[in-house]
C-alpha cells in the first residue's frame, strides 16, 4: 500500500495519459469547459453531448475504457456575447427561461 506523503504532489493530467498511453490503457478525457476550438461553453449541454457521443454511436461501436477523465472550468452561463444574441431573440422572458431554452 502506498504512503499517503507519495500522493501529495501535483497532479498532472498530461502526465497521467501519457503513462496510460504507454500503458496501452483506455481513458476518455472530456473538457466540459471549453470545445475543441477553447471557446468557453456550457459545461453541461457539452458533457452531455460528450456522454451521448460515447455511448450512442453508429459509426463504430462502443469502447470499453477504464477510466474517465473530466476536466475545467465549470461554466453555467453563457458567455456575455452569446447571452445577448440569445436573449435578443427571447425578449421579455426571465434569464433562466432563456438559459433554458438554450439548453434545449
């Protein structure tokens, strides 16, 4: 069993895939607050999709994996610029309707 002062020191997730990498082990890495491009997004419509994509897809089947990484900033707003646009088109409703609806 490992000592407890072997666990306290920085943890690294780069460092953490590429062992599992080396190890040949399967992970699944999701960023739940920005998307591929690192614009900010609603961390959980993406996490969401992320999940859906893993176990609904028709293009090849299903991985197995071993682990599950999630990773960033939890964000439960809209950015400011996208929050104008969308609430343009909502006017006269409350912010949590037009969240809401921007959910889906």
């Amino acid at each position: 069993m490992s000592k407890p002062e072997d666990e306290l020191r920085p943890f690294s997730l780069e460092e953490v895939c590429a062992a599992d990498r080396t190890a040949k082990k399967s992970f699944i890495r999701i960023n739940i607050g920005h998307d591929s491009k690192g614009r900010a997004v609603l961390s959980l419509a993406r996490l969401q999709r992320k999940v859906e994509k893993c176990l609904t897809t028709n293009k090849k089947p299903v991985t197995t994996s071993t682990k599950l990484y999630i990773f960033g900033d939890w964000v439960t707003a809209v950015p400011e610029d996208g929050l104008s646009e969308v609430s343009q088109s909502h006017s006269g409703e409350s912010q949590d309707a037009v969240l809401m609806s921007f959910l889906g």
